[in-house]
C-alpha cells in the first residue's frame, strides 16, 4: 500500500507544474489589461503604465511566469490588485464557507441519493424504478440557477422559513476563530450562531446538491444491479442467509466501490466553488470570488484562485485513489 501511495504522490509534481503553466498563459491570453481595470475611469496612458511597471506586467512573460514560481513555492499567494489584501488571507475567509456548502451539499446528496439507487435496484422495472430514473434526469437536467431562485422565493420568501442569503444573520454577534461559522458557533458554545449558519446552509446546500444526488442515485443503482447477480451474492443467498444480512454484508458493501469514487471527485468539483449557487444567495465562497476577480480581471486572484482550486482538486483525487485503494485490494496489486 505504501508503494501505491507513493506513486500516485509522485505524480502530482509534474501534474502541479502543467497547471500552474496553464493557469499562468492562459491568464495571459485573456483580452484587456488589469492596469485598465485597477484604474476604471481614471486612466491615463500614464497612470497605466505606471501601474504596469508597479506591478511588473511589461516584463518578459518568461521572467513573470519565473517570479510568479518563486512567490508560489515561498507559499505566497501574490496580492489582490482590486482589494489590495495578501491572496492567503482572503482564501482563509472564503475556502471555509466552500468547504461548509460543499459538505452539506455532499451530505444531502448522499444520505439520499444512495438510498434512492439502492431502492430502486432493488425494485427493477417497478414504479420506484422508473420514478427515481425520471427524477434523477430531472435533477441533471434543471438548472442550479432556476432551482436556487425557485427554492428562495418558496421557502424564504413565502414560506419565511429560511434565509435567502448570506451565511449569517448579520444581527447576530459571534467570534468566527476558524471561519468555519457552525463549528465557530460550536466551539464558543454560541448555539444561537451555529443554528443560525446551519440554516443559511439548507438552501444553497440543496440547490447544489441537485446534480450529485442524480449521478450517486444513478450510479447507485447501476452498481447494486451488477453487484446482485455476481456468484457470490447467488452463493450467501443459497446458503440460507437472510435477505438483509446478503444485502448489508455482500451487495451494498462492494456496490460502494465506484460510488466511493463518485463522491470523492464530486467533492473535490464542489470545493472548487459553485459560482451560480453563490451568486444566487449572496454566499462568500471561492466560485463568488472567482467571478468578481475575472470581472476586475485581478490576475493574481486568478492565478493564485484557479491553482488553489485545481491543487484541491488533485489533492482530493488522489485521496480518492488511496480510499478506493484500501477498499479494493486489486486497485493496489494493479498498481505495482
């Protein structure tokens, strides 16, 4: 298993390299200038390209793609052009409510998009079947904006049930140590504040669970249809074992294989930041963030946000591999 983790931890290095070239060229190519952007109205030919030497954007790209290396490698993220706050500290704010709503989108997804494939493997060709196929079309098939807007105006405001937007009510006094607001409100013993921010969770959570919960439903099910007709399902049931002991110990168990993977890569696309789901509920995360440095066309919010991002996105498939790894013994002897 070592030698298996190893591996796959050597591979991130030039994977790590490919993008932050990537990320840096491509930043690059986009039209306009941020000089421009930085100074609005303002500028002058003068004060742009004061600006550009201020912040080295008429040197060679070679030397800025080199400087930008050493900056990165020394764990220093650059400096907001627009905001003009180091790029570390604005991620320690926003990656913490992506993680939140990530989780609970992930949560709500799980909890009910397993159970529905299970279900429906189970009832093949029945009612629960067809229906759970047709709903889970329909959760791949709306869009996250329409749901989102659809959600605010039902139940926050109709209903009045939750809020609309936000992480928390802004007339609640809490201390946010981590910025981590349900787990703050834990930890300080702020139960007022950790429900409050719990609540503001509910729905961007379940608007961007929508598709995770279809493809877990979907995969579920097509996983549990292989599984059940697999000899050694056919031999525990022959032997007398009951129904639920075959399911719980034989089908379930090893249908989760693939499903293990889905979740994982579907955690790490979340965390990247779900620019509609954010925008629609005026929720602080990276995909906001994101969106307003392209429209400032902050370059290194962007190179530092995207690289960030896309190291989320390894760093979580490669655990993903490691899981799927010790769950599935064949995964590691391939791997040798």
């Amino acid at each position: 298993m070592l030698r298996f983790v190893v591996r796959r931890l050597f591979l991130l290095v030039p994977i790590l390299i490919g993008l932050s070239l990537l990320v840096f060229f491509w930043i690059r190519a986009l039209p306009g200038s941020p000089a421009e952007a930085l100074l609005g109205e303002r500028a002058t030919p003068d004060s742009i390209a004061q600006a550009r030497d201020q912040y080295g954007l008429d040197d060679p790209l070679y030397v800025q793609y080199w400087r930008y290396v050493q900056t990165v490698g020394s764990g220093d993220l650059g400096t907001s052009i627009a905001s003009h706050r180091p790029i570390t500290e604005e991620l320690r704010e926003r990656f913490p409510a992506t993680i939140e709503l990530a989780f609970s989108a992930m949560l709500f997804a799980t909890l009910i998009g397993v159970p529905l494939g299970f279900f429906a493997a189970k009832r093949y060709g029945g009612i629960f079947d067809n229906s759970s196929l047709f709903l889970s079309l329909i959760g791949v098939s709306i869009p996250i904006f329409f749901l989102a807007i659809l959600l605010k105006w039902l139940f926050a405001v109709n209903l009045g049930w939750l809020p609309s937007v936000g992480r928390q009510d802004v007339l609640i006094d809490a201390g946010h140590p981590t910025n981590f607001y349900v787990l703050d409100g834990i930890v300080t013993g702020n139960w007022n504040a950790a429900w409050d921010a719990a609540k503001h969770l509910i729905l961007p959570g379940i608007a961007l669970a929508t598709i995770p919960l279809a493809i877990i439903a979907r995969i579920t099910r097509a996983s549990v249809l292989d599984v059940q007709n697999e000899d050694y399902v056919r031999t525990a049931r022959a032997k007398g074992l009951a129904p639920r002991t075959v399911d719980r110990r034989h089908v379930l168990r090893n249908a989760m294989l693939p499903v293990t993977t889905i979740i994982g890569l579907q955690v790490g696309l979340l965390l990247s930041g779900a620019i509609l789901t954010e925008t629609v509920f005026a929720f602080p995360g990276l995909g906001s963030w994101l969106q307003m440095a392209i429209e400032n066309r902050d370059y290194p919010v962007l190179q530092g946000g995207i690289l960030f991002v896309a190291m989320v996105v390894v760093v979580v498939n490669l655990l993903v591999d490691i899981s799927y790894g010790l769950l599935n013994p064949r995964v590691r002897l391939a791997g040798r």
